[in-house]
C-alpha cells in the first residue's frame, strides 16, 4: 500500500458509469448527475479502488488515509458504511465495498468475480444478481416505466409460476416480477406495491389464476398483519380473489393457501400443515408453501424439522430478507450454532439494514454469549435500520449491558422499561418475556406470557411496535415460536410451562398429530 493518498494529486478514474474525481470530491454519473463526498470518504474510496480489487487492511487505511493515527474502528465503519450508500445511490451497484472479515475490505465492480466465486446457480449468487436487479427496478418505477421494469428472466419470480408465465403476455411478466419482488421484502410498502401489481395483472390478464392466487395472498397477508381497520374489506376482498382462482383452476395452490391464512389462528396447526404436505406433494415447487410449512414447524417446537424445511426453502430461489432471517432464525432454534452464525452473517451482508435481518443478528448475538457484539453492533448508529425509533435501541441496549454485568440494578432496569413497552405492543411483549426468562426473570416472563396469549393481568395490543411500522398481531393468532427459541429455555424446564402450552392449544396438536417437540426429545 502507498503513503497518505493526496486527493489534490489523484488522477480521476472510472467505477462503472461513474467518473471519480479525487481533486473534486465528486462522483459524476454518466446520466449528469454528481455527489460530493467528505475528503475522508472519497481517500478511502481511492486507496480501494487503487487495490483493482485487492483487500485492503484497516492498517493500510489508517496509513494512507488517517496519516497512520490510531482510529476506532467506528470511524471506519462509518467510512464503508457511506461508500456503501453512494454504491448502492448514485452507483446505482456498478460497484460494491465488500468485508473480509478479521482482515479488511476490497472494492469489486459490476461484473468483477469474488475470489473465490459463487456458483452461478448458488443462492449467494443469485441473490446478488437480485439485489442489483431491484436497484435497477426501483428506478425504472421512479421514472413512470411501470410496464418497461427491467427484469431478468424467470428466476426471480416464484418458481411456482414457472408454468404459468409461458402463457402470459410479454406486458405482464414485468409486473409479475416486480410484484413478487416487492412481496419477499417482508414490509407493509412492498405489500402494498405488491398488491396493487397483482390487481393490475389480473384487469391485463383476467384468465391467469396464479394472477387472483397472488392477489389473494397479498390481501391474506394484510388482512392478518395490517391495521384492524379496514380488516373485514380485505378479509373479503381476498376471498373473492381465491374464488376467481378456483373458478379458473379449482386446485390452484396460491388460492389454497390464500384461505387457510384468512382462517388461521393459534390452533390451526395442524390443518395448515396437512394443506401445505397435500400442495408440496403435487408441487414441491410452490416455494410460498415450504415457508409456510416451515413457520408452522418452528411455531410448534418442531425446530430440527424447521430448520431443514428452511433448507428446501432457502435453495428453491433468490435470497430475500424474510427467507434469509427465518432460516437463521430456524438453524438457531434447532442449536445449529454455525450455520445459524453463517446463515446470519450471509444474511446482514446481503440486507444490511432490513429491520428482521439486523434484530435476528443482534438477538442471536445476546442470547450465544456475545451481549458485548452485540451491544457494539446496536451502538453502530450509522448501520441501524432506519425507522426505528431510538427508545427501541436503548431498551434493547439495557438489555445487552444487563447480560454482560448480571447485575440486579442493570437487570431492574432492563426489565422495567421492557414490561412498560410489553403493555403498549404485541412485539414488545414478546421480546420481555424471551429477555426476562433470559435475564433469571423467570416469574416475569411467565406472567408477560398470560397476557400476551391470555390477556390476563394486563392487556397486550395487537400493534406490534409503533403505529408507523403499520404492523399487528391479532389476539387470535398469537405468535408461540418465540416459546421454543434458546432464549426461553429456562421457561421450558418450568413446571408452568406444561400448563401454558395446554392452554394455548399446543399439547393437543403434539397428540393429534402424534409428533413430539424437539424440548422433550433430548
């Protein structure tokens, strides 16, 4: 590595469509418009880009870009981090920072392989190709391009409509593509895209089931997550939609599945899993169906089964933030500790800031005997998801100091802003009673537990967190996955814990269906 990089000194050099200019401070896309960046930023930026794709050591950085003084590492996570954001802005992914772990960072551009490289039919690199696609999307629906999205041939879209799309008029695949893009984001804004993409496709196309079949599950999904307002019209608008499909094609999957989610609650289990086996059996490649197999399992503490349906699930197509966070989240339940880590990590890299994909990763750092990782990963502000309100990160701060000190005064603390939060939101509560069980709070998190799922002692909402996040929990499908996670292992070998899973129905799944729960087998 050369000496301090001298931006008045440096030539300006290509990344893609972008022209860098080191003397200016300027990042100039070819389509005229430019971005200035700090003169820290735009040194770092040079000293990777003069690597030709080499790795970079944060010595190396702090030599030639810090004049070799001692920095924290938060300064040149900042650093990356807003080099990231102008890759992903106005590089519009023509170029990428990528980490070496415990080494140092290297610059790729579009194109450049990885040493080594995915195989191109791996899930890491299709999930790179997806992730450049939907840059490329958002920007073609930000210039009123709706039917022109550019699109990638069928291996984006859900396998399931393989089939399908052979039939579909060009004009349609594009918003079919898009539609199911804006579906795996996992948010209420890429439901809401997603639903209108599915009405459109269905006024183009009314002949094509899987067209009503997705429209019928996007409403499905709001109407058992969205606001409770307005819940009956989408409840009803999501059956008409399943009914169109199975006019069109009375064994359509998406419509199956459709109507089992308008009529799921705690106790359901058992019938959504004979739904989902019946549909996989006959079309093992309706991938929306191993998910929901695969959350049904995890919800019943069928976590070794979980984890390998999320497997299947995870190699049937492109890496999306809600199939890269559940099956880390499925590897953890079922104590596969490294692949969980390397399933959390593949997934942070892949969706930084996507809310369930941070949480997963903090939460499988506090529980694993990392509460210092993870309490340096939440102070890293500039990494957060955005949307977030900073309450949020100080609660679950308390929580992480409060594991790292075991103290009673760091404990108190930690649990009395929880339990004050655990009464104003579904998520919350949640989350105290996995800290409170985890924090020796045994007593706490059992009586959190009678609310949440019982609504006795106080009553827990069905707004998960804050009315902007515009996400619920109804009473009658209260989420019980969390009761099999590490985190709420000391509530397992509680005598309570038979009578709370009696009660909320789950004893009677386990004889009916004559499985047995991973905590019982040993």
């Amino acid at each position: 590595m050369e000496g301090r990089i001298d931006l008045a000194h440096e030539a300006p050099f290509r990344l893609g469509a972008l022209e860098v200019r080191p003397a200016l401070r300027q990042l100039a896309h070819d389509d005229g418009s430019e971005e200035v960046l700090e003169p820290r930023v735009m040194q770092v930026l040079v000293a990777l880009a003069k690597a030709n794709g080499g790795i970079v050591s944060r010595d190396d950085l702090t030599r030639s870009c810090w004049e070799g003084r001692v920095v924290g590492e938060d300064a040149i996570n900042r650093v990356v981090s807003r080099l990231r954001r102008a890759a992903e802005g106005i590089g519009q992914g023509g170029f990428r920072i990528e980490t070496i772990t415990k080494v140092g960072y290297r610059l790729l551009q579009a194109g450049q392989a990885d040493t080594p490289a995915p195989a191109p039919d791996s899930p890491l690199a299709q999930a790179r190709a997806e992730v450049h696609r939907l840059r490329l999307d958002r920007r073609a629906m930000l210039a009123g391009s709706g039917l022109a999205v550019l699109t990638v041939g069928g291996v984006f879209a859900w396998r399931g409509w393989a089939g399908a799309r052979s039939t579909m008029p060009d004009q349609v695949r594009p918003l079919v593509d898009q539609a199911l893009a804006s579906m795996r984001q996992g948010t209420p804004e890429g439901l809401s895209q997603a639903t209108g993409l599915f009405r459109r496709v269905t006024e183009l196309h009314p002949d094509q089931p899987d067209g009503w079949g997705g429209l019928a599950i996007a409403y499905a999904i709001d109407a058992g997550g969205g606001s409770p307002q307005g819940e009956a019209a989408r409840r009803l608008r999501a059956d008409q939609a399943a009914a169109r499909a199975l006019q069109l094609d009375p064994a359509n999957p998406y419509a199956r599945l459709a109507r089992a989610m308008l009529v799921s609650n705690t106790d359901s289990w058992r019938t959504d899993e004979r739904l989902c086996r019946a549909i996989l059996a006959s079309r093992p490649d309706i991938e929306f169906a191993w998910g929901m197999l695969g959350g049904l399992l995890l919800s019943v503490g069928r976590c070794r089964e979980a984890a390998d349906t999320f497997a299947v699930y995870w190699s049937k197509g492109v890496p999306d933030p809600s199939r890269a966070y559940t099956r880390a989240v499925a590897l953890w339940a079922a104590n596969r500790l490294d692949e969980a880590d390397t399933a959390s990590e593949e997934a942070i890299s892949l969706f930084p800031t996507h809310f369930a994909v941070w949480f997963t990763r903090f939460y499988l750092l506090l529980y694993t005997g990392r509460a210092a990782d993870a309490l340096a990963m939440s102070r890293k502000t500039d990494q957060r998801p955005s949307g977030i309100p900073e309450e949020n990160f100080t609660m679950i701060e308390q929580v992480a100091e409060a594991m790292l000190s075991r103290s009673r005064a760091d404990i108190d603390r930690a649990m009395a802003s929880n339990l004050e939060a655990a009464h104003k939101g579904a998520g919350f509560a949640e989350n105290t009673i996995q800290f409170a069980a985890a924090l020796g709070r045994v007593d706490t998190a059992f009586e959190v537990a009678e609310a949440y799922y019982f609504g006795r002692g106080f009553s827990v909402g069905e707004l998960r967190f804050q009315p902007e996040q515009r996400v619920w929990t109804r009473r009658t499908n209260r989420r019980t996955r969390l009761l099999f996670m590490p985190s709420t292992a000391a509530m397992r070998s509680d005598p309570r814990f038979g009578k709370l899973v009696e009660e909320i129905g789950l004893e009677r799944y386990w004889r009916e269906s004559g499985t047995v729960p991973d905590y019982r087998k040993g």
